[in-house]
C-alpha cells in the first residue's frame, strides 16, 4: 500500500518524459487537472496533445540531461475526508538543475481503490 504523501512525492517527482507511462497509476484514468483557473480533463488523447504542445518541449528543456530532479514537499498537509477519500495541500521546492529552484503551491483530492490511493484532481500554480 502506498501512503498519500508517497504517491504525491512520486506525482511530482516525474519527469515531462515519464508522465504518459505512469498515466493511471500514481492518478485516476482520467483525473482532473486545474491551473490558472482553467479545469482540465487529462486522459490519453489530453497527454498526446500536451506531448505535441510547445509546453511539453519547454518542460523537457527545462529537465535536460537531469535523470531526476530534486523535489522536497516543504509543507505537507493531509485531511482525510473518509476512509477512501483525501485532500492534501503543500508546497513544493523543486532544484530542476543547479541554482534552478522553483516552488509552487499544490492541491490534491486523492480516492483509494482498495488499498491504492490515486490523484483524482490536481491543482498547482507557481509561486
């Protein structure tokens, strides 16, 4: 069983070129995403588009030569709702390379389906 921060540190650990392959697994099939007031149904056709998008090429240029980026959840707080259901805030300090840190604030309602928690909807906006 995966703890909820475990999967949130694994969700925004990934890197642009991993986040088709982990599609499903760390998130619900499709999942909701919300950035800059703007609520987005992320699914397979959603994922190819953002993959042919220049966001997708500045987001992989961002990451270039680095196998893994440096991600610390500063501030991490968990309510559960109910035994399947979680909402969690925090913040994240991301080093995507030497001198580079980015920090964002971030919203999460996760489900559990047995015993495996998923991100349903994710929010997040640079800070």
């Amino acid at each position: 069983m995966h703890s909820i921060r475990a999967v949130v540190e694994a969700y925004e650990s990934l890197l642009p070129s991993d986040v088709k392959a982990s599609f499903g697994l760390l998130t619900t099939a499709p999942y909701t995403s919300i950035s800059g007031g703007v609520a987005e149904t992320i699914d397979g056709p959603a994922l190819d588009a953002w993959i042919q998008s220049p966001a997708f090429a500045a987001a992989i240029s961002t990451y270039s030569g680095n196998q893994k980026h440096n991600v610390q959840l500063v501030r991490f707080d968990a309510v559960l709702i109910d035994e399947s259901t979680a909402s969690v805030q925090y913040v994240i300090r991301d080093e995507v390379a030497a001198g580079n840190v980015q920090y964002a604030a971030s919203a999460a309602v996760l489900i559990k389906d047995v015993d495996t928690w998923r991100i349903a909807v994710h929010m997040q906006h640079p800070l």
